[in-house]
C-alpha cells in the first residue's frame, strides 16, 4: 500500500480530522446512566482527596475499579469539573488504541500499519467509546496494548515487549477487574492451540514474573481496598459485580446469545463490507486451500500467524461475552480491533493487486471522519440536551431554587447524579429515591421546604392538579418536565 502512505496531503487531512473528531462533542451534556454515574464518582473522589474508595451519594460504590476515576480527577484538577474534563481520558486512551493498531501493523510492514491506523481511526465502534466517559474503551486500550506487545515478542522475540504485556495486562486489571487478565491470557492460549505449536520457553518462564508484575501493578489499589473495606469490597466487587453479574440477570442487561454477534459487525462501519468479505475470504481459503503467497510477499511475514492470532482474539472476547447472562454493547468493543486487522488484511490484499482501490480507501476513512464530525457538531447537541437534566437544573436555578431538593417522581434519573450533586433525595446504600406518590411529596416539603420534581410527561398532570401540593412547572427538555413543589 506504498502510495496510500506517500499521499502527503491525504495524511494531512486525515490527521487534523481525525484530532477533530476524537476531541470534538467531549462539552455536551453527560448522557445515558453510565456517564453522569461515573463521573459523579470521580467527582465525589476528587473532592474528598481519595484516590481509592469510589463512593456515589457518599456510599460506597465498588462497582469498576478505580482506572477510569483516576483519569477523571486527574483532568478534573486540570480542566474543572465539567463534561470535557469526564470524558478526556476516554479520548486519549481511544487514540492509543488506533496507536497500538498502527505499532502492530508497522511491525509487520510500514505500510500495513499506516494502513491499520487509517480503518481504526475511522471505525464507529471506536469512536463512539472514545467519546464516552465509561469503562469499555478504558480497557480496551490495555487489552489491545498487550495483544500488540505478545504479537511483536511472537514474531521477533524482543526483549521488552514480554513486559510490556505483562504490564498492560496489570493496567487492565486496573481498568475493569478479572476480564483484564481473563482475555488476553485466553487470547494467548487460543492463538497457541489454534496454531498448533507450543509457547516457547521464554515465554513460559515469563508467565511466572510476568504474572507477579501484573498483579503487582494491580495491587496498587485492590490491596488498599481491601486492607480498608475487607470483605464488602470482596462481596460486592469480585462476588457481585464479576461473577453474579457474568452468571445471573442480576443487573438486568438480558440479550440473546447471539447479540454480539451482529453487534460487532454494526461496530465496523463503514468497513463492514469489507470486514464481511474478509471472513467469507477466510473460510474459502481454509476449504479451498488458496494460496496468499502474494500478500505474504507483500507484507513480509507468512500470513497465517497474523490472521490466527487475529482470529483468536476476535473470537475469544465474543464468545466469552455472549456466554454472559448480562449484555451491553460496549462488552464486545475488544473484539473490534482484531476486526480491524482481519479487514485491514483484505484491503491489503485487495491495493496490492490492484492501485485503483487505493483511493476508495482514502474516500471511506475520510467521509467516515466528516460524517461524524458533522453529526457531533450539529446533531448531537440537540439529542444530549434532550435526554439529560442539565438543563433542567439550570433553568431551575435561575429561579432561585439552586439550594432545593431534586426528586424523581415514580422514577429515577441516573443523569441527576451529576447535574444535582448533593441535591438529591437518597437512601443509606446512596442510591436515588423515587417519590411514589403526591402525599409522600408531601410529606417531604413539610420536612425540607420546596423542592424541584423531575417529572414524565405522562405523570404531568397528576402533579399539577393534585390540590394537596402548590406546583409549577419551570421547564422541559422533551423527555423530563422540572416541577418546582411546595405545600399549600
């Protein structure tokens, strides 16, 4: 793919989109459940000075580690508490992730890997984690990490790319538990049985003091919190969130078993064609025998070790998630990389015998880019502002009621978790409270004075008229009415 990496002007454009996009939307309102949760607890960290125990409404909330929340006080004591500073770590450890392609790919062949770096750039699923402040793609970067440091230390033994792997396996412990240290050990293991050839003795030896430096590099925060908490963070951590949330619908993320896999492919775009062609050309080589000399001649290496091991960590991380009994899309973003070196492959293959393609390639990663940042720019906003109280809580601010309790009315909303720290009504255990019905409201603004209501439009009604209670409505995103409430 010579002349795709000599196209000066192409690299030009793409990097200033790709930076554009990557950094672009990271201010809009904190959307979803997730977001405004974690970001709340990183808050609540920051401002206490606790860089260990995650805590939402004061009470422990020992349900990730503690990773993504050191990214989020580190850019909160650079940025402010605000969105951006939330969802800043995100970006930058998506970015390393197209990185980690492109050191891959150029291990290979220079070209390869500029190749690599230009479909992850502008593959969907990446870009949209990269702009969540979440957990998938906090620990997809590690997971990735260590892949591209086995794969270089597999194909030319060098001497510190084994603890490197070791290393991003202990950053991905740190970044969403025992799946940290789960995958890529199994990827390994895959990789070695699929191509039936056994480890080398290095790296066997490397298993033993590679595993102690992971674990030790892990240990930096599980040990405190366990020393601090003992067997509640055990209980909830480890017995709760990891193995009954894997075993049971606990959580409530039910999904077929065969979700990821049309999920992952949806996380190709725009390169899903090519994604499905490269595995319709795998299997016609596997049963027809087809020779890829000219790839192998291309790119330097004998094809067959980069796609099985590509192949096994496809498909490790999609079967040990679709095993789960809980199921959410960013679970299988690991599973996304892999993808992009197996079409990554195809579209070498596909320049090499034929110059012409090289200009679609450049059209797809570069419309990719454009769209996106077009959609962030123009779209997003109006979206994020509808399904998040931000808003909500400002309008009723600037109405004087900045100092009163927020409630949800026959519900909750997870987004009121940051926009209403400190504000909202909560139990013991932290979590938020709904107000089932008007005389409990009632009850409560006896006791606290007025407080603001976030209201379903289907339940407007029975507030507004219920004689029991003064209410007001102070403003509406779409989804949620704010309702100023006091006794009569």
């Amino acid at each position: 793919m010579t002349k795709l990496a000599n196209s000066r002007w192409f690299w030009i454009v793409f990097a200033t989109l790709t930076i554009a996009v990557y950094f672009s939307g990271l201010t809009i309102p904190l959307v979803g459940p997730d977001e405004p949760r974690y970001a709340q607890v990183a808050r609540e960290m920051f401002e206490r000075g606790d860089w260990f125990t995650p805590t939402l409404g004061g009470a422990n909330w020992f349900e990730k580690p503690a990773l993504l929340y050191w990214l989020q006080i580190v850019s909160y004591s650079v940025f402010g508490i605000t969105e951006f500073a939330a969802r800043f770590g995100s970006a930058i450890f998506g970015l390393c992730t197209v990185g980690c392609l492109w050191l891959l790919g150029r291990d290979v062949d220079k070209d390869f890997g500029n190749l690599l770096a230009v479909v992850a750039a502008s593959t969907l699923g990446i870009i949209v984690f990269a702009h969540g402040a979440s957990f998938d793609v906090i620990v997809t970067f590690p997971i990735t990490a260590a892949a591209t440091a086995f794969f270089i230390f597999e194909r030319k033994g060098r001497t510190l790319a084994l603890p490197a792997f070791y290393f991003f396996v202990g950053v991905a412990l740190l970044a969403k538990g025992l799946i940290g240290i789960v995958l890529p050990y199994t990827i390994v293991g895959v990789y070695y049985l699929i191509s039936w050839k056994p480890p080398s003795k290095k790296f066997l030896l490397s298993v033993v003091w590679g595993t102690a430096l992971a674990l030790a590099l892990a240990a930096v925060w599980y040990l405190p919190m366990y020393l601090t908490h003992g067997y509640t963070f055990i209980d909830e951590f480890f017995i709760q969130h990891h193995f009954q949330r894997y075993t049971t619908n606990k959580y409530l993320h039910p999904q077929p078993f065969y979700f990821f896999f049309w999920v992952l492919p949806l996380m190709t775009i725009p390169w899903l064609p090519f994604f499905i062609a490269a595995i319709i050309r795998w299997l016609l080589d596997i049963f027809h025998y087809r020779d890829t000399e000219t790839l192998r001649n291309k790119m330097g290496l004998e094809v067959k070790q980069l796609r099985l091991f590509a192949i096994a960590w496809l498909v490790v991380p999609l079967l040990f998630f679709s095993f789960s009994s809980s199921k959410l899309p960013g679970y299988i973003l690991p599973s996304v990389l892999p993808a992009i070196v197996i079409t990554g492959m195809f579209l070498e293959r596909l320049i090499t015998k034929n110059e012409v393609w090289r200009f679609p390639v450049q059209v797809f990663a570069l419309g990719m880019l454009l769209i996106v940042y077009i959609a962030i720019s123009f779209a997003l906003p109006s979206y994020a502002d509808q399904e998040s109280v931000k808003s909500l809580i400002a309008a009723a601010d600037l109405r004087g009621f900045s100092e009163s309790k927020v409630m949800g009315y026959q519900s909750v909303s997870h987004n009121a978790e940051f926009y209403a720290s400190g504000r909202l009504l909560g139990g013991p255990d932290g979590k938020q409270q709904r107000v089932p019905d008007i005389p409990s409201v009632n009850t409560i603004t006896s006791q606290v004075g007025p407080v603001l209501l976030l209201v379903r439009p289907n339940k407007l009604e029975e507030v507004v008229s219920n004689e029991a209670i003064k209410a007001e409505v102070l403003a509406f995103n779409g989804k949620l009415y704010i309702v100023a409430v006091s006794p009569q």
